[in-house]
C-alpha cells in the first residue's frame, strides 16, 4: 500500500509520470548516432537551465557528491588553497572532500542557519595577495538547513577583491528550482544531480564549466579518470561516453528540460516559491521557526523547521513514516534532532504540499507538541487558495 | 504537472503501482498453457473476494455495464418480470437496461439517499403468487448517492416470500472494499468491474454466477453471444477464451487478489471504513449533510455530500479541476447540482484523503460557502490520528 | 526469461514500446475536458485510418467479437436477413453470432483458403428482387486461413444488383496494416480492435459506422444495451462515455494512429507485404503451400502454412512453445491440424520475421519434416535484404 | 519503429522485462528502513554470485570504470607498482587508469586475441623479491577480443611466487554470465557492472573486497571521496548510503540476482555457452576466425569477429544499424576495423541469436563478403535444436 502517498524529502522527489517513463528505456546501442540524439539535447537543455551560452556541460552516471569531487579534480592540485564557508551538512561535506584531496581550506564557519557571509569571503580574499586561493566554493541551497545563499554576492566579493579564484557552487538543490544564472554569477563550475529539480530518479551528476574552469583543467594535477572531463569531451565529440553512460537516465534528462522551458524557467521559480510559502505559513501558525535564520535566506526548495527545545525533531520523521507512510527529512550534523525537513520542490502541488503539513500537525500531536491540528493546513490553505492560478487549459496538460 | 494529486472519484480509483506495472504486459499468446496460469487464479482470486465456494467466475473484457447485460441476458427471456428499486442514477441505468431488452420491471421508486426498502421487496415478492418475477435487482452501493442496501435483509425478504426469483447484485462499488457475502447473501450474480474495489483500469466486467443462475442460463432466451457464459464456461475449460482476452487486465487482477486476501477482507473492509469515517467526521464539521439519509446506509467507497440549496453543488467539482486539479464526482440524475461526491475507496490512505478534504474546504471556500478552511481537515486529522495503526512493518510493504 | 522473443500469433502482435507506455496511464477523471483531449483525437485518427470522411467511430471496452455485435444489434431487427460467406473460423463465428441473434443467414460455403465468391453474392443479391436481405457481410481478411477477399469486388455486386443492403466488413486484422478504404468501397460498418493492426493490447472494439448504417441504427429493433450507439454517441457529445472507459487503452490508441498517420499508410502496406513476402519465400523455399489459394488472396498480415498429409501441423506450434519459448498460431476449425499459422503484422521487422522463419525450420526438422535447415531463412534473407530501404534517418526514429 | 529488434553489443544487454519494472520504481526515502530492504538483499545476492563467502560488496552509482578506480583508489599510494597484462581495449583503459593515478605499471604486452600469460606473471612476480607490485590486474573477460583469461591460473602464478600481491579482477563483461569463483580464486577486488550479466540498465559499479583488500585500504592513501568503501562501508551500517544512491536500480538488481540463483548458477552458465555456442558455429561456418586465438580463450559473452583483411569490418556494424536496425558491436584499439562483435550475454535465447547471425550474414553479403546467405544460421540451427531443452514448465516462466 505503500508509493501511494507522496514523499516529502528534500529529494529525490517525486518523479513525474512521464519522466518515468522516459528514464525507463530499452537498450540502445550507447556507441549509434541515435545516442547523440539523446545526449546533445540533454545538454543543451541543462546549459538553458543553467542560464548560460558558454558554460559545457558533462553528465557523470553519478551523483551530486561526484559533481564536487568532478570540480575539485580536474581544475585543482594538490596543496592548493580553497575558500568555503561551513553552514550546514553539505557545505561541511564538500570541504571534508577537498580536504581528503590535499587541499588546504579555509574555512569560515558560519551558524547553521544564515547565508554564506559574502563580506568575510571578500576580506579574505582581498588579504590574500600571492592569490593562493584557487577556488572558493559556495554551497548556493543548504540542504540540511533550509538556507539559500547570494551567489551574486559571492561573485561580487571576489571581483571587489580582484581575485581570480574559480568559483564552484553546489547547486544540487537550488538549479531547475530556484533562480541560477550561471553566466550572470559568474559561476566556474556548477554542480546539481537528476533527482532535485530534475525530478528524475537519482544517478546522474551533472555539472557545468566556464570556459575559465575548462582552461583550468589544463592545470590542475589532481588524479582522475572516471571524472575526466577531457575523456568526456573527446567522448561527446563522437556521440559517445568514455564508457558506458546511463542512457536512460539521460533520455530522461531530456523530459524535464523540456518541461521547465516550455513552462518558463520565471514561472517554475515562482511556482517553487509559491509551494514553499505556503509551508512556511503553516510553519508560522504552528508557532515554530525556520532553521533558516531571516527570509531572504528561505529556501523554496526544502523547509528545516525547529521544533522547541528538549523535543526530538527526528521522533516526527519516525512517526510519520511508521504511522502514516509519510517522508520527511531528519536534520543532520548540528541540527540533527533539532530540525525535521520538508521537502517541497519538484513536481509538488498545493495539494500534496497540504497533505505534508496536515501530517506533520498529526505527527506533532501525536508526540506531544502543542500544537491545534489544521491550524497549520488552514493557513496554507488560505495562502494556496489565494495564489492559485491554475486554468482549465494548465490544468489539462 | 498533472497526475500527481490524487483522484477523489468514486472509481476508477488510484492505481497503485504494482497493479499499474502488472497490467503493462508484453503479449503472449492467450491460447498457451502460459494464459491458464493468468486465467484460472485470477477467477479463483474473484471468488475468495465474493466469498463463494460456488460462484463461477467470469471475466469480460467489458465494463460494469456489460456485466449487468451479462447478467440479465444469460439468464432471462423476453417478457420476463423483474423487480427492482430506482434511488439513484446506476439502479436507474440497470433498469433502463432491462427495458430495452423486453423485461417487464417492476420498479420500487425509494427516495435517492435511502437503500433498498426490502419489506417493499418482501410484499410485492409474496403478491407474486403465480412467480411471474423471475429475478430481483439490487445495487449493493449507489455510487451515485453513497448509499449502500442491506442485501441480506433483500434475501431474508426473497425467503420469507417463498419466492424463486434469482437474486441479481450491483457491487461494482462495494465487491472488494465493503463486506459481501456471496453465498451467505444467496445471491444468484454478482456483477463488478476492475476499476473499482479492485483498483486496476477500467475494462473488465467481473460477474459471479450461482450454481442455480447456471441453472436458469438453460432457459434464458434473449439473445447474447459477446457476453455468453457458456462460451466462455466452454473456453476457460481450455485454458482460453470465446475471443481476444485483456491478457493484462487478468494479469493484473491476480495483483489486488493477492494483495487484498494477503491483508485480510475483514481489515480491508476496515480500512475502507476507516478512511469513510474521516471524510464524513470533516463533512460533519463542515455542517453539511450527505445524500445518504442514516449511518445504516452510509457507503465506505463514496460520500455524495448535499450543498446548501440555491448553490450548484457541481461548480465545486469544476473549481477543483481546474484550479486544483483534483478530481471530485459530480451529483447525476436526481442529484444533479445537489451533492458532489468524494471516491475514498481502493488504494487511498488517511494523508491522501486530508489532501481531498483540504482541496474540498478551498473550493467551497472560494465559492462563498460558509465553510472554515482547515475545520474538516482537523475534524479528520483528529479521527485519522486516533485510529492509525500502520506498524513499521505495514508501512515497509 | 520469456518475453525475450517476439510473438509470431496473428494478433495480439507485439506491441512496441511507446504504445505500452502510452497505453500504462495513471486515473484520470473519465468526465472531465481532460477525458476529451484523449476520446477525440482517437476517433478522428481511427477514422484516418478507415479512409473515411463520413464514418462515426465508436469504441468499446470490449474485443472485435463485441465489434461485430455492435453492427448487428444496433442496425438489425430479429427475422431480418443476412447474406454472409463462411471460408473461416472468423467468418464461421460472425454467422453463429447472427443466427443466435435471430437473424436468418444464407451462407455461402466456400473453400477455406479462397476470397469470398463476389460473383455468388451478385446472384443472390439480384435474386432477392424483394430486398430481404438487409446486410451482407464480409471478412476483409480471414485470419485462420490467412485469406484476403476483395471488398471493393463485394461493393461492385451489390451495387450491379442494385440491392439496398448494409455491407458490414470484418477489418479486424487487416484495418491498419492492408490497404481499407471504408467510403470507396461504400462500408457501412467496418469492425477491428486494438491488438492487431493498432498494435495495443486486446480490450477495444472499434467500429465505423457509414451515414446510412447510423440511418439502420433508427429501425433495428435486436436489444442493445452495452453495444448501443446512440448512448455512445450521446456520451462523446459529452466528452464521456454511457459508462467508464478504457481510459489507458483509448490514450494508446492515439499512439499508432499518430505513428501510422506519420508513416504514410501507404508505406505502413507496403512494409507489411514485404514483411510477408519474406515469410512466403521461405515457405516457398520450404516447399510447402500456403492455406491461401492465390496470390491474389494472400494475406500480408497471416500465413496459415499447410503441412504434408498425415502430419498434426499442431505439434509445430507445441514444440515452437516448449522448446523455443516461439508462439505461433494453430490451425482452428476445417484446417485444424492441417495449417500452422505465422503472425506477420504490426511492428515486425524483418530481421523479427527471421528469428520465426528459424525457428519454425528448426521446429519442422525435429518432427522429421523433409526441410533443409537454413533454407527457408537463406529465402527471405534474399528478399528482405533486395527489398530493405531503412534509413538512418528512419533507424534513429 | 525501432527498440523491436534485439541488440547485439556486448553491454548493456536486452534488458529482460521483470528487470525494467523493478528499476522503475517511485521514490522512496532513502534513509529509511524500506532502503535497507533493497540495500542488504541486493548485496547478498551479489556475494552469492561471486561465490563469496568473505567478499564486502559495495555498489556506487557508476559504471564498471568506476569499479576500476574504487579498486585502485581505496588500496594503493601514489608510486606503488602494478602488473598488469594488455591484451584488449578494457585492460589497456585500465593501465591507462593506473598511470594517471600515479602508479607505475610494469605492462606485459600481450597479442590481442590470447589471454593472460599466467606464466610471464609468475616470472615477474618471483623477480620482484622486494614485494613491490602492490597490486596485479587481471581482466576475466577482454569485452574487446571477446577472450576470456584464466584467473585460477594467475592466482597459481601468485602463489607460485609466494607474492602477496593484491589480486584485482575486472569481471564487469564475466560476472553472472560466465564462472567466476571470488574465494576459490583468492581474488581481492572484483569489479563488474549492472549492464552485463546483471541485464540492468547501466548505472551500477558493483565491487566486491576480500578481507585482504579491505586490510589495504587502512593503508592506500590516494585520494577518494566518491568511491571511499569506509564511506560506505559506514553508510551500510545504517541502512544508507553516503550520498543518494540509485535506489531503483538498486531495487532492479534483487531481481537478476533471484532469477540467477533460482535457476542455478552453473545453469546459467552453461545457458551462456550454448548460445555462444551457436553464434561461433555459424562463424565457423562463414568461414571467418575469431579473434580470441584459441577455444581455451572464448568468451561466452562476446564473440570478436575477423573480417577478411583489407575489409572494413565496421562496416558491417554501421550497415547493420542503418539498414536492418540491428546493434553489433565494433571493433576498438588494435581490432578496429579488423573485427566485429556479437554480443550474446544475458537473458538472449537462441531464437534472438539467430536473428542476429543472420542479419550478420545479410550485411557481410550486402558488403561484398563471400558468404552464402543461410549456411550461418542453419549451422547454429543445428547446434541449437540439438542442445535445446527448454520444457514447457520453463517455457512458462
């Protein structure tokens, strides 16, 4: 009886109908023009996605770990020098990656529920003259606290320091979500995965270089094959992979780029954001706060939500899947007990977002909390019924 | 973006995967041994679910509508009398039907909302001294009013009349989701579909026949060859069929067989109930009242809810597909306008009906109903948190 | 480890992987616009297909054999008389459904293996100066016996007859794969299902009905219920349907007509004949006779393939089964025993058609038939390679 | 029209139908209890296929290159020595593999088309008295030349020379298809792939690590983050991964392993003889060589062709996929040009090799080649009838 509700982890998320079945393919011949077909539209889309025209794109049968481990390797050396600033999970586990590499990072610790400090990122980067730094990274959704970051700040810091370090940024759960301009940031590499605002099964790391980045690889010594970008290239050049690729997953690929451009990159951030409201009005009306510290941080892709102090926010997450076949997120690292997660990006509607929050409430009661079962939902409700705008003709398709 | 809320008609229901994946099927030949192991256990599977040892199974590839002309024209004869009670719009069509192929119908008028008034039965049964009713019609759930008739009170009143007549029964919305008793109910056919309790697509008729309407299919004249059970008794005897079977649909409906008699029938029967309770606990605190008319005759599949007067109860359904895109029944015949209907059968848990009863409260609420968004839903939350009791071990299945 | 294979049963064919997909839907509300955007455009690419623009298209949950029943009961009244050739199993049963319908048909025995004697028809039709015939019908193609007859000869009797009657014609497994014209050829009612030339899994009937047909539909008093349609047309006025669709079945439906359209259907009956060209090679090769007369009634959708004298052609099919995990077709009625069949139509290939024409050698050398492995394959390998035209640009689709 | 025919390339394979409905799975969480239930099963399955009572199996969502790295990557240092055998395009890739990350690779050039010289092994080996080959790589099947190596015989030479060498064997084109023996042969890694025997899609690095080879990775201190077995070693634990896996191919992978071990390993490996079998007759019979060198050395996954000289072999392929739509494999490195493969791996029957033999023989006729059309097939015919066995019980399946 189970796959009948939705999940509401901050990916993977629910998957489409017709992207399932795109990714779910017979065997083709993954050396034939037809697999060009497949993976020169693939790209192309994600580079729109990614709001460039310069940026390449390679897709790895992988994840988005292997996109970070894809930017470190090919551009950098050992003993280089790397800027990041550690604010939740995933921006931890980025710098423990360049670290188990060689590289020296310094770190700006930064609480787990604010932005990156772009202003900290731009005095270190003004104080360093020899121009050591090599990459300074920037995690632009933290997943595990609900924050998005200012990239364009980032990209402002480093050109206020006339710094010429490669800036990487985790867009894993921000890119196909929430507002990404790759050429406009500046961005070097960009790093996301099929399972987020893709909304297709997890397997594919999917990655973008700057013609800066690119030229960088040229330098960068640190060992690698199977994230070669080069093998990749030479491979893309001849409609093939350097070995055999997830053809599936990118025939599936092609499904939601279409989806996204043919709605309108504007419309479908609007559309994350408008979801994502409505959770948090409910978050409001339940009298707890965000993870995230102040709303220009809020993500619209996943909600971490603080419950008081002495609770075990994990019991919910139990609860929820053992009684009511419902998922959602633990909180990680620092959080971790403090703050449950709901995810609510990808294909989500009102509707299902409604039926999370009116689980949580359960949940919530359930455990104990003080909280009014509906009165989170009835705020929702009336934020969604407020802002829905969807027409018969949408509606139909 | 559509197909990822879930449908609150009264059937076809949500699929749930494994039926959806079992019904896609490659084809095979329907005239090998491998067609017998599809076949065979899946009229074995329909006659656990209708509890009879007797009943024989026949699978149309057809709708409830055919097993109904399958029924009557099996077994009766031009001119044949019938009786039958009109509350509500499928009793309605099944008498219809009986009309326009030459039987003479007696017809019980009983107030759309209420079940079938067996005592009437009962009188008009004893007034036939000289048998001229050669079968009774009851449709065990009116989807159409969510009204669900006592069918063992019909045939205590067939009994206690001393009277011949076969006993024909609609469970299209009950067989498989609310309590049915083949046997017990000595009921003569039984007719469904696979769309329903079943929970696969629409396109099969599923009938039962006692040994005694066998019996009656020697003396039945009126004319049938697409639904005769005698070809198909003769084809099953080989592993095969009068025409081209629905290899897939069959396959499928071993699916929900295994499922339903692996839970339990008297825990599905429950577990339909349950999820009934919570929608009508929110109409309740909606202050509307359903179409069926006492708690006796309340459906476990469908809730027909009455709006107030002088509103059009079917601009709800149309608000909630086209700015939700929800799926909701509308009122037919009778109750056109008056009542919408909300399907809670099948596959459906607690958090996918709060997401109904949520999109239910916007709507109404849109449509200047004096209705307080989140009251139904906390009014369920509070019935469906006090009865969960997914274990971890059910929630893993 | 079946499924591997493909099936050689003339229908259901294999069926190719868009049209499983389009055809494994999720629920949709069957009365909603969205209903409509899949029952309209089925109906007019059906009636692409039938090279009509005057037919109505109705489509049932049901099989050809309840095709065939729409047209009788829906234009014929009980007594009324019906002119019919019976030269197969196919022809055979449409004359059991007529005269169990109460219809008095004058049959036309001829040989299993010719076309129907159009000549004959013109005799009876003139002798029936008092036009009590009302309908003549024909089988386009008779399956069992891989015989095609000449529709437009049929036409050409009735009208030197100057004979009023219905020309009703059994397409079902030619429509969509040999040449069907429905207004040139003055059809009345043209009957198939999905799973041959559509490609689908069994579960539609789906019938043309000319202007005068729907004209007949006024005065045929046989009892309809299921198969009426008017009732059908009253639905899809409506967007919907006198009861639940085939929703899945219906959305598939749309695939191949919109694939078979693209292809140009006089390329989709010319990659048919060569397809069953090469099965004939290799027959020929095998120095075995077709069921089939002549040439000119050979069939490009089934070969039904004589055996010597004294040998069970079923063992072939039986072995095919056990030992090759290959279905083919048995020979059923007059030629039971005498004929094995070889399904050639839909999505075959011909390299598909090879691995069959294999087999069934292999299958005929272990039973201690005097054929030369290789022989008949090397045959058709000739042909399909002389006759072969793929493209790249067609191999990428 | 196209996904009808069979492929023919050594990987990834037909994809057997109940393994495309288990990869094609809803999302679940992936940090749940339900993950644990595909997690653990599927690398118990695998430990059996290895013939592994010690093995640790680690799966990561990749590829067989991949695999390679984890290998690699997890035990050794930068400077540490190799011996390695090239004989093919996929060791080469592999030593290619190994220089980039720094080790120093002593090559021991072998013709391509023969398999490892055991014997050259133990000399060297026995010569490195300091133990300074860390690590030796053996690949079980060259994809390439189709020529299968003696891994027993390589751990004699290791033996023989008391070196306590890592034994590193590339399975991806072996494991589940042809014996493999992880304990028995003392192997430290094995390395394979979800696309071969496994008939998955591609996606999967499955690895499995002897107790020696997990001692080594506290010691190899090449960098690694994404293909760190401690990650997920630790990840396991806990029922998670450390990252997001490919959750549905993981769930797919239970099913080729039940099916396997169901049928019995050693069956399935005579099953991939057979069919090897049949194609290597009917190059016999084209008169044509094969590239593995002698009949100790075939594949029984692929068979690498050799065209006459001066003829392009390639061409056959490209012919094949634009012509008929058929997938052979082409030549690599060395052989290109010079061969063409047949894959014949995985859940391919006899009947689907046929189709592919003789499309071969259509293309090398359409080229020119003097091959007679039939002779092919009707020699693997031969071999095929004569070995098959397959019962209507095992048809049935």
């Amino acid at each position: 009886m189970s796959f009948q509700n939705p999940v509401f982890i901050p990916g993977p998320t629910n998957i489409p109908e017709s992207l399932r079945k795109a990714s779910d393919m017979p065997t083709i011949d993954h050396r034939s023009p037809l697999f060009g077909q497949i993976l020169h539209p693939a790209r192309e889309g994600v580079k729109k996605i990614l709001k460039s025209n310069t940026a390449e794109v390679f897709i790895f049968p992988s994840s988005g770990t292997g996109g970070w481990e894809t930017a470190l390797t090919n551009t950098l050396s050992a003993g280089d020098k790397i800027l990041a600033a550690r604010n939740g999970m995933f921006s931890h586990r980025w710098i423990d990656m360049c670290q188990r590499h060689g590289l020296g990072v310094t770190i700006v610790e930064t609480p787990w529920g604010e932005g990156i400090p772009a202003d900290r990122y731009e005095e270190i980067l003004t104080a360093d003259k020899g121009h050591e730094i090599k990459a300074v990274l920037a995690t632009h959704n933290e997943t595990a606290t609900g924050v998005k970051s200012d990239i364009a700040a980032v990209r402002r810091a480093l050109d206020a320091a006339g710094h010429p370090a490669l800036l990487f940024v985790d867009g894993v759960s921000s890119i196909a979500s929430m507002d990404f301009r790759f050429d406009e940031w500046g961005v070097d590499v960009a790093v996301t995965g099929s399972q987020k605002g893709f909304m297709l099964p997890a397997g594919l790391a999917i990655v973008g270089f700057s013609p800066k980045a690119m030229e960088a690889t040229k330098i960068g010594t640190l060992p690698r094959t199977f994230f070669d970008v080069h093998d990749m290239a030479k491979g893309y050049a001849n409609n093939a992979y350097p070995y055999t690729p997830a053809v599936g997953l990118m025939n599936g690929l092609n499904e939601p780029c279409k989806m996204l451009l043919d709605e309108g990159l504007e419309k479908v951030f609007v559309r994350h954001n408008r979801i994502a409201e409505g959770v948090r009005a409910a978050v409001g009306a339940w009298g707890l706060e965000l993870c995230a510290a102040s709303p220009d941080v809020y993500s619209d892709t996943v909600s971490a939500i603080r419950t008081p102090a002495h609770f075990n926010a994990t019991d919910i997450v139990t609860l929820a899947a053992e009684k009511y076949g419902v998922a959602f997120g633990v909180g990680l690292g620092e959080v971790a007990g403090k703050v449950f997660r709901i995810g609510h990006l990808g294909s989500m509607t009102d509707v299902m977002a409604l039926s999370g929050i009116a689980t949580a409430e359960m949940c919530m009661v359930d455990l104990g909390l003080d909280i009014t079962l509906g009165l989170g939902v009835a705020t929702a409700q009336e934020y969604y019924r407020g802002s829905a705008a969807m027409t018969q003709q949408e509606a139909a398709e």
